[in-house]
C-alpha cells in the first residue's frame, strides 16, 4: 500500500510553546484522512509542515517519500505542486477574476495564453459543479459555497495528487456543506487522489473520512476508521463526537 503522507513523532515549538507533542500517522494513497479536535489543537499546523511552510522541531515529516524538511526550494516548489491546499479562510484574490483565481498558477509559473488558462480554469470549475457564467466574476460576486468550491477549483488547478482541505464547510449551511463533501468524494473518484480534512463538522467528518485523527492539545487521542472512533471509550472522544452515533443510526434508516 502507498503511503503519501508519513508523520513521525511530530514535535512542534513556538516561541517556548509545545504546539505538537509527539504526533504520528500515515496518509495512504486515495484515502481521505480526516484531523478533527478542538480549536487552537495543533490541526492546521500539522498541514503546514506536509506543505513545508513549517519545519518540525523533531520528529520527521515525509511526503511522498521525500523528507519535507531537507527539501531545497526548488524541490519543494515541485512538492506544492502535487499538493492543492484549500486554506482555512479559504482566501481567494479579491482583485482577481474567478478565472484567474483559479489559473493562478498558470498565470504565474507559465506563458501559457488567456485562452488555454481560461479553457483549464472552466476544466477545474465544472469538477466543482460550476458553470461557464462564473468565470468573469469578481469573488466579491460570489456566495460562500461558491467561493468555497472556486478555492477547490483552484486547489486542484495543477492536478495536484494530494489534497490538504482546511474547514472546507466552515461558514457554509447545512446543505451546502453537504454539497461539499460529496464534491470532496466525487473528486477522490474522478482523479484518485489522496486527502486530507481538518474539521470542526462532525457530520462531514464521519461520513467522507476512511479514517480519522482525533487530536487534543497537540497529542493524539484516537487514531481509527469512523466506526473505531465512535466505539471509543476516551472521555474526550466522547463528548468530543457528541450524538454522532445516534446520527448515523437516523442516516441509515433513512436510506
Ligand atoms: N504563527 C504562529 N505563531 C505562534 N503560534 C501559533 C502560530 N500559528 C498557530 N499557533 C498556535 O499553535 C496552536 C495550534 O494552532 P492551529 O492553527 O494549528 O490550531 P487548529 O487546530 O487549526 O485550530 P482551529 O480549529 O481554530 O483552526 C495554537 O495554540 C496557536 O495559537
Ligand atoms: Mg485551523
């Protein structure tokens, strides 16, 4: 089995601070891997080290197969680009065009014309159910499931073979965010690629994910399948997951 992402006894301080205590897991190619904990857990700083924005203090971080850590700049501008990041805040360009917001990359690394990156933008829109008609909007022009799947538009601009999903439904209604997981799930089948989601939706949490990290204050609680979560006995799991099982029992009668 191919692992893509390879955490190991992750230690992380900031300025005297323990952001991450020792975390350790493997992403397995074509999964979706879910972190979930409380706020201020350490779950987007996790992402930041697979993406290379941060070095570990110790422990090692290999995505796949390199050592994040030791990659010199040029190596690590080819890993970002098999890696889409959909940022927390989800943080389009406020001056820029739907189209151009997600040729962004193109725009910036290649001399590719208007036309071809307009053509690649309207490819990636239409994997997140958008239409043609966006494609000149400003993103003040937009809704914010909109905004949200132009951000995964543009995560997967350059086919990136992981995907990092940041609170991809946070700020979004119920509905929409349901939306957004069967996109999370749709684009897992149509271009096998690896994810990871961090989360505070437990509903999105225990539907999409093969497996879940539960994280408390920088340490890992439980590492497991959705089932294997649900059936922990940690106290913080507990409270942490609420009425989740009672939730997916209603789901299941409903189908
Ligand atoms: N740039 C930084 N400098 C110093 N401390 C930081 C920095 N970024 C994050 N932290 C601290 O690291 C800890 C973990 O933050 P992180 O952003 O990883 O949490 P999170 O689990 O993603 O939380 P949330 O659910 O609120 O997004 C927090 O205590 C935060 O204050
Ligand atoms: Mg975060």
């Amino acid at each position: 089995m191919d692992i893509v992402v390879k955490v190991e006894n992750l230690f992380k301080e900031i300025e005297g601070r323990q952001i991450l205590k020792g975390v350790s897991f493997d992403v397995r190619a074509g999964e979706i891997f879910t972190i979930i904990g409380g706020s201020g857990s350490g779950k987007t700083s996790i992402t930041k080290h697979i993406v290379g924005l941060w070095k570990p203090t110790s422990g090692r971080v290999e995505v796949f197969g390199k050592n994040v850590a030791e990659l010199s700049q040029q190596e690590l501008d080819l890993l970002r680009k098999d890696i889409g990041y959909v940022f927390q805040e989800g943080a389009l360009f406020d001056s820029l065009r739907v189209w151009e917001n997600v040729g962004f990359y193109f725009l910036e690394h290649t001399n590719m014309s208007k036309e071809e990156i307009r053509k690649i933008a309207l490819e990636k829109l239409k994997l997140v159910n958008l239409e043609e008609d966006v494609l000149d909007l400003m993103p003040s022009e937009l809704s914010g499931g909109m905004r949200k799947r132009v951000a995964i538009a543009r995560a997967i601009a350059t086919n990136p073979k992981l995907i990092i999903y940041d609170e991809p439904t946070s700020g979004l209604d119920p509905i929409t965010s349901r939306v957004i997981d069967q996109l999370i799930l749709q684009l897992r089948e149509k271009t096998g690629s690896t994810a990871i989601v961090v989360t505070h939706d437990m509903i999105s949490a225990f539907t999409i994910s093969d497996r879940l990290l539960v994280l408390k204050k920088g340490e890992t609680v439980v590492l497991g399948t959705p089932q294997e979560v649900l059936d922990s006995e940690d106290p913080f799991v507990k409270e942490f997951v609420g009425n989740m099982k009672d939730y997916l029992l209603a789901e299941q009668r409903n189908l």
